[in-house]
C-alpha cells in the first residue's frame, strides 16, 4: 500500500520538475527570440541573450536528466553470496585432514 503512495509522490515530483523546465525553457526562447530583437530591449541585446540561452540550457539539463531517471532506472546489481571466514578455515582443516 505505502508503495503506490511512494509512487505517487515520485510521479507527481517529475510532472513538477518538468512542467517548471518547460515554463523556464519557455522564458528563455522569449528572451532570445522576442526581447533581444527589439530596438531598445530592458537591460540591453547582449544580456537578453546570454540568460535566454543559459535557461534553455540549464532547463534543457535538468529536463534530460528528470525524464532519463524516471523512464531508465538504474538497475540493481545482484549482491554476491556473503562469504565468511570461519567457513573458509573449516574447509581447509576438512582437506588436510582427509589428505
């Protein structure tokens, strides 16, 4: 039962973060397509397009890394057999013995 709950909030975590990665990813092709071809754009051409491309980059990362993680999991390693010592010993005592 506290599995599915688990699930949920893990589901619910990725629609966040990608709904705010497209907002971002949004702005910032506004940045670079709208607001630095302006004649007198707020706070100038070159800054408009330096922070535009940097949110498409950073919400392009972010966005990449949250769907890759979400639909290919790493997979487990299968844990080896625990080997313990005291098993080793007995062993060798068991062959000297027989030999």
């Amino acid at each position: 039962m506290s599995s599915r709950r688990f699930q949920r909030q893990r589901e619910n975590k990725v629609l966040t973060t990608s709904a705010i990665c497209i907002v971002v990813l949004a702005i910032g092709y506004f940045m670079v397509e709208n607001l630095s071809k302006r004649e007198k754009p707020p706070l100038g051409m070159t800054f408009n397009i330096i922070v535009g491309f940097l949110l498409i980059f950073v919400a392009g990362i972010i966005l990449a890394i949250t769907l890759k993680t979400y639909f290919f999991p790493k997979k487990k390693k299968k844990q080896s057999r625990p080997v313990f010592l005291d098993d080793e010993k007995n062993k060798v005592k068991k062959q000297n013995n027989l030999s």
